[in-house]
C-alpha cells in the first residue's frame, strides 16, 4: 500500500504550476483625493524682461486630477484575467488577480488586523506582521478594508533583518458575513462555513428582527446559520419554545445555551469542529463569555449590558481568528449595535427569506414585492398564518430599508 494522503492544509490555497502562462490586465484605481488645483499658477519668478503676470500664457484645468480616473497595468494569471474578461471586465474586488511569485511568496491566512498591520498566520502555523501592499490599497473596490479577517492572503515575507512582511494578493473569498457600514461593504469574517448568531433571551432581550437580518445576510454570503439563544439560565425557556420551533421549522438550527451553567456548550464545541466558524451578534449577548466557555483559557474580556441604555457595552472590538484546540476555528468578532445588509437590492430581499420560496410563483405579478400588491400569495400566506407574521415585518423593515439598531 501507498504512504497515506497528506491532511490538506487549511487554507486550500494550491501553487500554481511554474509554467503558468501570464496576461496584462488594466484594473480601475481610486479616484485621487487631493484638494482642487487653483486655475492659474502665480507663484513663478519672472525675470525683469519677462511678461507681466498679466500678459502671461496661463492655462486652467476643466477636471480637476482627484476627479480623473485611473487605471495601470499589472501582470495576472492568463486563466483569472480570462475568466474576468468574461465577467465584468475587470478583476474581482476580493482578490487582487496578482500573478503569483511562489519562489518569494507565502500563502498565509489573515488572524487580525490591527490598524495599518495584519497578522498572518501560515500552514506551519508562523506568524507575521504585514502591511498591505499599495496597488491593493490603491485599488477601487467597495469594500471598507482591502484585507478582512479569515482572508487567504499571498504574503512576502520580512526581508533579513526586517520585522514586517507585504500581502502581495487577496484570494476570492467564498463564505461571507457582511453588512453595510456607512454606505460601503464591511466584511466581518471571510472563508467561513458558518456563523453562530447570538442573541440573549435576557439583558438586552430578544430582538427577533435582528436575528432574520443576520439570516438573510448568511444566505446572501452563503453561509450556514446557527441560531444561538444565550443567557438561558436568567429566563423561563419554556416561554420561549416557539422561537426554538419557529426556526428550526424553517430549516435553521437553534440552541439554547448558558455560559453559567454549561448548557449547551457540548453541541456548540461539536459544531465548532466542522472547519471555520464565525460568531457574531448584539453587543452584550455573551459571545466571549461563551467562547471562554467552549475553550477556557481564551480570557476573552467580558462586559456587562449598560443600566442606563440597556444595551450592551462593546468587550470585543476587533475581529480575530482563533485556533481551537478540540479542533477547527471559530472567528470572534465584535458586538454590534447596528446591522444593515449589503450587496442585496429590495426586489432581491425574497430569496433570503425561505418561507417565501414556494409562494413567490404564485403571485399574480412576476415582479410583485409582497408589500401592496393585490392577489400575493406571499400576503395571503401571511394572513393564513402559514408564514409568521414576526418574519413577514422583518421582510418589510429590510425592504422600507428601515434601520434596526436591536433596540
């Protein structure tokens, strides 16, 4: 028998072939952000047979140059440039599309990012502060940052005698959890499986709204959701049944979970094994008090929920990528007071919302939003009680798009 199969590394980044063939491409840059030029130059010195300032040739810009686009040149792989030719005719804005230099060059995995530095973590499990290549910065994507945690980076390592390395590309991503931040894509965990959204059934409370926006951001992403009910040891559970039945009727996953009196905790850490999960929620559910739980030693900080405003109080402030030790990864990421959806238009918001699915062809109108139009199926289902109610105002609220700061 042969040596048995190498495990594949966590990151399924593959080498390219040496002879892989290369194609310039022209990828689109940010707009300069200068200040406007003034429209004529008057701080040149002119000599005593010179002109006069007045009678002198001056010219003057119709655009200024922070509003002129820009693009350059740079060398990718001939299959990535193709594929992107095809598409859009650019390059994805989650990866780089640089060509790869494997004799100088180290896949990694993002852990942190910390201001202008990311910590990146090889197969061998080394790591390195890096800074981000400028072209990647330079680039015009619509995210708010170039590299997120959980991205499969290239990365150049210090040189001797140096501390801190260069991320040369960003891989596409496959699992996402997003939300819009400002009017800009906020990545909050890349390449994940699934996500852990955590919600209190007691201080703050259950905000079910909130939960079906994290739904619908997990089926936007392609992400698997688990619904966590945290804090049960402070509430009755049994008035909570229906939210557990609601739920898992509709295909999610839902757990009752107490990091004071380990319930729970046992199906979570299985959970946990099957590759890279990211937990996210409210500020103030209790995320780092269960991942203390699940792996003790982490001393995650941990924080009350405010007597004043009733919310909780913001314990995790950066994301980070942890390596369990029962196995698999679990992305920790802050707590958040305020989440919006992104990269999804009001016609598309049926698709995220499963119970939809089977009456949507019913409809009278084929591009009916199930909001006032007469003779929707959807609506009807509503009335029926064949959809939740609960559910169906979420729909509204994301397609008003309505803010729900989980109050």
């Amino acid at each position: 028998m042969g040596a048995p199969a190498r495990a594949r590394p966590i990151h399924h980044l593959r080498r390219p072939h040496v002879a892989n063939k290369k194609k310039k491409i022209r990828i689109e840059l940010k707009k300069n952000r200068q200040k406007r030029t003034r429209a004529n130059d008057f701080t040149r010195a002119f000599g005593d047979q010179a002109p006069a300032a007045a009678e002198s040739v001056s010219g003057e810009r119709v655009r200024p140059k922070g509003e002129m686009s820009r693009h350059r040149t740079i060398m990718a792989d001939a299959a990535e440039a193709s594929a992107a030719d095809a598409s859009t005719g650019a390059p994805d804005d989650s990866s780089s599309r640089r060509a790869v230099d494997q004799s100088a060059w180290l896949p990694g995995r993002v852990l942190r990012v910390h201001g202008l530095l990311s910590i990146v973590e090889t197969d061998d499990g080394r790591t390195f502060p890096c800074h981000v290549r400028r072209i990647l910065k330079s680039m015009a994507i619509d995210g708010r940052n170039v590299v997120a945690v959980g991205d499969r980076v290239w990365f150049r390592p210090p040189e001797a005698g140096g501390e801190e390395g260069f991320i040369e590309r960003v891989e596409t991503r496959e699992g996402v959890v997003t939300r819009s931040y400002r009017g800009r894509r906020h990545v909050l965990a890349a390449n994940v499986d699934s996500v852990f959204i955590v919600s209190a059934l007691a201080e703050p409370g259950l905000k079910l709204s909130l939960v079906d926006r994290y739904l619908a951001a997990a089926e936007i992403g392609r992400v698997r959701p688990i619904i966590i009910l945290n804090k049960a040891d402070l509430v009755d559970v049994s008035l909570y049944q229906w939210v557990v039945g609601l739920y898992t009727q509709l295909g999610y996953e839902t757990i009752v979970t107490s990091a004071a009196d380990g319930r729970g905790i046992d199906r979570l850490r299985e959970l946990l094994r099957q590759g890279v999960t990211a937990i996210s929620g409210q500020s103030g559910v209790g995320k780092s008090s269960l991942l203390n739980t699940i792996q003790p030693g982490l001393n995650l900080r941990v924080n009350e929920v405010s007597d004043w405003t009733s919310k909780g109080k913001h314990t995790t402030t950066t994301a980070e990528l942890i390596r369990l030790e029962g196995g698999g990864y679990v992305v920790d990421t802050p707590g958040l007071r305020q989440f919006e959806l992104w990269g999804v238009m009001p016609a598309e918001l049926e698709g995220c919302f499963v119970e939809f699915r089977p009456y949507i062809p019913l409809c009278r109108f084929p591009d009916c939003s199930h909001t006032h139009e007469h003779r929707c199926a959807v609506k009807d289902a509503v009335y029926w009680g064949w959809i939740h109610s609960g559910r169906y105002e979420s729909y509204l609220k994301l397609y008003h798009q309505k803010p729900d700061d989980g109050t």
